[in-house]
C-alpha cells in the first residue's frame, strides 16, 4: 500500500532544501545595475531566473533506467545511491512513501558495499529517514558524517535544521552560530526557520527571499525544489499577514511546477481563511487529486460546508477517515490528523492520543502546540496549559497558536491572557483562518462585554 506526502512542516523539507544548493552552477548575472539598495548591495539579488527546467517529466525514465541497471553489478554502489536520489526526488513530486521506503532500501545496499566514505550514500540514507519521521536515525548518520568531514559546513546546517524539528533549540542555535557566514546556500534555509519559530518572521522572509533568488538562479535545480522555496515564501507572508503576497507567491510555485500540491494545499488554505470558498473548493479539489492529504481534504468539507454542499462535504469527511486508515502505516500524518480532529470537534480522545503519539518522535512548538489543542479538546485542561506555555516560549509569530492559547486561557479565567493572544492572533493577520478569526473577534467581543 503506498502513502502519501507529508505536511509543510516536516524535518525532511529542511535538509533537503539545505542540501539542494550544493555542487549547482548560479545562471549568470543580470547584465546592468538593478535599482534598490539591498539589490545593489547583494550580487545574489541580482541574479537572473534561469529557464525552469521540466525535470519532473523524465523521472519515471530516469527511474526505469537505473532499476535496469540495480544490482546488476554486486560491487556497484554507485547505481543504487543514484536511483535513492531519484525515488526521494520523485516522492518530493508525487508523495508515495514506498518511494521513500524504495529509496531507504537503494541506499543501503550503497552503503552495504561501500560502508566508509559514501558520503551521499549518508545523505541518501538520512534523507529518506528524516521523509519518515525519524528524526533521531538521522540526526546520528549527519553526526557521522560530520566526524568525517568536520569542516564540511552544510553538514552542521544539516544538523540544525534536524534539532530544529526535534526541538533543541540551544543546539540548532549553536550550530546555526558557529557556522553562518560561511558562504553556504544552505543556511538561508535554515536560519530562516529558526528566525520563524522564535519570533522573527520579518527575517525570516528576508532570508528565504534570498535563498529564493539563488534557487530561481540555477538552471539544474528541480522544479519542485525550486517551486518549494515560492511556496515557503507564501507560508511566511500568511504569517505576517500579507494574504495577497502568499496567494500570488502559491501561484507563483504552481507557474513552476504546476503538480506541486504543498503549492495547491497552501493557495486552499489561505482561499477558506479568506472565506473565499468557490475559490478554496477548486484549489483543494485539485491538490486532493494529486494527493488526498488529511489537511487538503479537510479544506475541501469546510469549503463545501460552507457553500451548502453538505453531501460533498460528507463524503470529504470519509475519505479523511479511510486515509487515516489505510494511508498512514508509517504516521507522517499524525499531526495533521489530530490537529482536523481537533479543529471540528471530532473523536476528541483519538486526536488527544495521537499529539501525545507525535510528540514522542519530535518535541518542536508545533508539536506542543498541537498537544495543547488537542488537550483542550479533550478536556485535559492542565496539560493544554502546560502546552501552550511550551508552544509560546519564543512568541512564535503564528496567529494560530496564539488562538489556542488564548482559547486554553479563557478556559482558565485569565481574562488579561486571553484578550492578548486573541489580539495578538489576530494583529499577526486578521484572516488566519475563516472560523478561528472569526471566534477569536466574538470571544473578544464577549470579553470586553464582561
């Protein structure tokens, strides 16, 4: 049974964005000087998009031709490091684990034959674990490789972006430290998550607007690679609140690689916060039929509810629970299963046992965050508590964690806390999501009446 692709939010994501950068050639620079000062000042803002480069319309053929040729030779370990690469490219394109789970098998018969100094065979390896949620196996084959390679500065990058997900924060803070300014593409990635998650989502986008530039610069960058870095850009806008900047950066992801469904998923998204629902409807139905994701499909029932499509919306509902059954073996879905549960008010026990699931494969603020909704939900009020204090230690800029501890707090009678996260929410952007925004402004309503 194969599986499906990931949320926006997985460790996986990160190292592989890191690592897209390394051995590219930059397309050559715009002749001219463009206006603007952080332009002028910047060579890599002057950089001019290269021509997309339609990879994605060859892998199968790719893949074919290296399935030919694997284990062919019982000494070759070049072969299978190079058909891993293919599947987990292809899994980035398509979302079927078992090309996670194909590509974890190639590259350890690379490494079964050449055990020392296969260093992309590491890669390979870590990257397929990281797509499977584990966090910890990965982290150990990048330590290694670090003792290896020591000044090997994408290596350490690599590390943090997986403390990051495993929530060491000191850790990733430190290697993020010891080697910025290195010269290294990977670490815009790296420190811009780090800057969304502890509060500084401005830097964020002025990082990742970088490494956007310098990925649109290389010509034998992959589509979908370098539509993810449009995508991002869109994720980090919604933050800030800019709306109109996140849907046109998800359309610019899509003018990129048009099967890109993190593209189609987040453009649905911030559509149903806008409470533009014929809008969210057709983008979430394209991005289901790409891939049945429970987020996506959990926009698709909310759009259809909201247009009266109550059959529809029914049988949206469905499917969420047949994917849950028969299309997260390996739980890469955890979090965005408990977190719909918790969002419409179903099966509150199995989504408060599922975030405690997840929280036991990665402690990151999303984690807690989705522990302390999903708590709250179930009635376990202390522990919700507790979470959202944790989710909340860095004021990450998310209106929507700031919802649900405004929700936990107002539960608790501290009236003070709850009008400030409720504002706070709603201040980051007051279209966050098309219930949660609106309850945030009535339970504020209410509060003040008090």
């Amino acid at each position: 049974m194969s599986e499906h692709r990931i949320n926006p939010r997985i460790g996986s994501s990160w190292l592989i964005a890191a690592t897209a950068f390394v051995a590219l050639a930059a397309w050559p620079l715009v002749s001219g000087v463009i206006t603007g000062s952080a332009a002028s000042a910047d060579p890599v803002m002057r950089l001019t998009p290269a021509p997309v480069k339609p990879d994605y319309q060859y892998r199968d053929s790719n893949v074919a031709f290296l399935e030919s040729r694997y284990k062919k030779n019982a000494q070759d370990m070049l072969v299978p490091r190079m058909l891993s690469g293919e599947y987990l490219q292809r899994y980035r394109e398509r979302g079927d684990v078992g090309d996670v789970l194909r590509a974890r098998a190639a590259a350890q018969t690379s490494l079964a034959v050449m055990p020392r100094d296969n260093m992309a065979g590491d890669m390979a390896l870590a990257s397929a674990d990281l797509a499977l949620h584990r966090f910890r196996e990965a982290r150990t084959l990048i330590e290694d490789a670090r003792h290896v390679q020591p000044d090997n500065k994408d290596f350490a990058l690599s590390e943090a972006s997986v403390d990051l997900e495993l929530g060491d924060y000191a850790g990733a803070r430190s290697l993020i430290n010891a080697n910025i300014g290195k010269g290294s593409g990977a670490e815009d990635v790296i420190v811009a998550r780090f800057d969304e998650i502890t509060g500084h989502v401005a830097d964020a986008r002025t990082r990742l607007d970088h490494a956007m530039h310098f990925s649109d610069s290389l010509y034998d960058m992959p589509a979908e690679r370098r539509a993810w870095y449009h995508f991002r850009s869109g994720e980090l806008a919604y933050l800030a609140g800019d709306n109109a900047r996140a849907i046109a950066d998800e359309r610019d992801a899509l003018a990129i690689f048009p099967s890109d469904v993190f593209a189609l998923n987040a453009l649905a998204r911030f559509e149903l916060a806008q409470q533009d629902y014929r809008e969210a409807e057709d983008s979430a139905k394209r991005a289901a039929a790409l891939l049945p994701s429970p987020e996506t499909l959990g926009i698709l029932a909310d759009a259809q509810t909201a247009l009266g499509e109550a059959s529809d919306a029914a049988a949206s509902r469905a499917q969420i629970e047949a994917e849950e059954k028969i299309g997260n073996e390996q739980h890469v879905n955890d979090r965005l299963i408990a977190m719909y549960l918790a969002d419409h008010g179903y099966r509150p026990a199995d989504a408060y046992a599922i975030a405690r699931r997840e929280l036991q494969v990665r402690d990151d603020v999303y984690a807690e965050d989705t522990l302390a909704w999903c708590a709250a939900r179930a009635g376990q009020w202390d522990v919700a508590r507790a979470a959202a204090a944790k989710a909340l230690r860095f004021d990450t800029e998310d209106p929507r964690l700031h919802y649900h501890a405004g929700v936990i707090a107002e539960h608790f009678g501290d009236r003070t806390e709850a009008v400030r996260q409720y504002t706070r929410a709603l201040a980051l952007n007051p279209h966050f999501a098309a219930a949660g925004a609106d309850d945030a402004r009535a339970r504020l309503i209410r509060l003040a009446a008090r």
